[in-house]
C-alpha cells in the first residue's frame, strides 16, 4: 500500500538556520494580560500550550518603549525587569521544542493621552486623528487621541528604541525578532499616504516614506544579524486610518529593501480584506507578486483555515501560514488539523479581557485535558 501523503502544512521546512517540522504558524495576537507592562508567569502556559516540536511562535505585539502603548496590559521589553520576565516564558516554549520570535512594536497615534507618560500627546508621523472604526472588534468606541507630529531630530531615538528591544529579545532567550510594520501602528503611520502628510525626508515620495520603516530594519538586523529578524507587513490593509494609494508600489519597494539584507529570515504579510463570494468568505490571494520578489521565507496571514492553508503551501504560494483565532481557540491546532478533527470555536468576548485563565489557557486539547 502507497504510503499517505504528507499533508502540506505538516511538510518541514527550513527556516535559514532553524528546523520547523510543520508550516503551521502561531500569529501574533494582542492578549492584554501582562499587568503593569510585565509579561506575567500565566503566559509561559499560554504559549507552551500551543508549542510543538519545531513549530514556530510568534508573540503577542510588545512595547519597545514607555510611549509605544496603546492597548491595556500589553507587554514590554525595554526594561531589565521584562527581560527577565520573558525568560523563564521563552525557557517554556523552548522546552516544548518549538522556536520563538517576539514581536516588537509602536502603536504611535494609535493610543490615547491615557497610555502615555505624564498624560502627553501619543507620537506619529501625523498630527491627524484617527477616527473611529466600528469593524474594529477592539476599537469601537474609543477616541484616539490627537497625536503629536514627530519631529525629525526625534527619530533616531525612536529607531534606537526599536534597537534596544531586539537586542533585549536576544537576551531574554527569543530566537529571533518579528518587526511590526503592519494594521496602522507606527511603521504604518510613515509608510502609507493616508496618514503621512510631512514634507521632510520622511514624507512625500514613496522612499522617503518607507525610511524610517527602513532605518528601523536596518538598526535591528545590524544589531543582531538578518538571520534572526522578521517583519508584518500589510500593505493592502486601512486598518487604523492607514491606507495607500498604490499598495503594490509599497509592498513591491518594501521586500526590496529586505533582499538587500542578506538571509534576511522572514516576511510576513497580511492578506488584502477578505471578500464576500456565493455568500462565503474569499481570501484573495492579493500577495503572489510579492512572495516571488522575496528571498526569504514568506509567510502568509489572513483567515486561513486548514483547507485553504495546505492549498497555498501546496501551490507554493507561502512557505508558511500563521494562523491566529483558531490558534488562540486550539491550542493543539497542528494536531488537529492532522486529524481532521473538529476545532473549538472562539470567544471573541475574551480577546482583550485580563483574567489570567479564561479565554486565555482553559481552551481544551482534544483529549479533553487544559494544561500539556
């Protein structure tokens, strides 16, 4: 008898220097459950729950700095004390077999007067508010505040925030890093046209733009290799007022900056918004011309489900598929899609809540039990 096989999404791959034994990727997902800005030990089981031997991790999106906030109870890691709060969570996941990259991130405009220090003005590219998005499951309803206009001798220090918590990231034992340049965050707020409207040489023309975008690439990967650094990217999204007019230029312009870097690991990017078709939900399939421009690994986000996803990996279209709700609802998500067997449905109530067990690690496994 002809040996089954192997469905794609539990094919191996190679990862430049690391060995992922599946393509099923656990997304980044803002959980709000690290109180006072320090990752808490209830996320070491969180995230052990979803490992797998060789399978890969990406965190929750986490502050690279005191003015980077914009959701409650989201991580850090610009201090020692988060450092060492990550460690013995990333000790959990590595023990499991499974590789880690943390995610760093500044939400720029996308916070309130609240979340910064002394009360101030969150910084963007802009001056302009966002106004609010009833489709956003998480901000309907708030008033961002009207941010402050960074000014162009600020930027470095800004880029360097980015700097230090990579090399944090490093330290605390993450095997690499994932640049947040996607949904309307600070990247974001430069690189599209909707929201960037300076007339220095960080605005105006696509390059100058994506500049501080890539100066804040350029400072991670020198300061802990390209072999250890990824990126989110979502050039198609207008998630947060952040929309370009020409999202191929960018997503086009922005892998090339990333080939220039040499092993550079991995982009990820996020399909364009999914479209009604007979009734049911399309993925689009909006990101071929930028996986075939790209050196590296590409990974693909954007509802998937284990259908779609073994498709894509089978047509080569993404080396790998990160899979964020159902990931959250499954803890055992690969095994589950090996079987076959039914998933759990998610609570989309719990998302953003702070308790430290529901909605967060009483998800069952499919034996029935909670904890691995």
């Amino acid at each position: 008898m002809a040996a089954k096989e192997a469905m794609p999404l539990l094919t191996p791959h190679k990862l430049g220097r690391f060995d992922l034994s599946h393509r099923v990727v656990l997304a980044p997902l803002t959980r709000c459950r690290s109180y006072g800005s320090v990752p808490q030990p209830h996320a070491a089981l969180y995230y052990s729950q979803r490992a797998t031997k060789g399978g890969l991790l990406i965190t929750e999106a986490t502050d690279v700095s005191v003015t980077a906030k914009g959701y409650p109870e989201t991580p850090g890691i610009w201090t020692q004390e988060q450092v060492e709060a990550w460690k013995p969570i990333v000790d959990a996941v590595h023990r499991k077999g499974a590789l880690f990259f943390c995610q760093i991130w500044h939400v720029g405009r996308v916070s309130t007067n609240d979340y910064q220090p002394d009360g101030k003005a969150p910084i963007s590219s802009t001056d302009k508010q966002i106004t609010p998005d009833p489709r956003n499951s998480y901000s309907s309803g708030i008033a961002y505040s009207k941010p402050r206009r960074l000014q162009i001798e600020e930027i470095p220090a800004i880029v360097d925030d980015f700097r230090r918590a990579a090399r944090n990231a490093i330290e605390a034992g993450f095997d690499g890093v994932e640049i947040h340049g996607a949904h309307g965050y600070l990247l974001e707020q430069f690189m599209k046209d909707s929201s960037n409207d300076r007339t220095d040489e960080y605005g105006g023309s696509l390059e100058n733009r994506c500049r501080f975008a890539v100066e804040v690439i350029d400072a991670i990967v020198r300061e802990v290799g390209a072999d250890r650094v990824g990126i989110r990217l979502s050039p198609f999204v207008d998630y947060m007022d952040c929309y370009d007019s020409d999202p191929h230029a960018l997503g086009t312009y922005m892998v090339q900056q990333l080939n220039k870097h040499q092993g550079f690991l991995y982009c990820h990017m996020v399909e364009p918004r999914m479209a009604i078709v007979d009734g049911r939900r399309q993925i689009p399939h909006g990101l071929l011309p930028f996986r075939k421009a790209f050196n590296g690994t590409f990974i693909a986000a954007g509802g998937y489900d284990r259908d779609e996803g073994n498709k894509v990996i089978a047509n080569e279209y993404a080396d790998l598929v990160a899979y964020g709700r159902l990931f959250l609802a499954n803890p055992d998500l690969p095994k589950r899609f090996e079987l076959g067997a039914p998933l759990n449905e998610y609570d989309r109530t719990t998302f953003y809540t702070q308790d430290p067990v529901v909605g967060y690690t009483d998800y069952p496994f499919l034996d029935s039990s909670i904890a691995e």
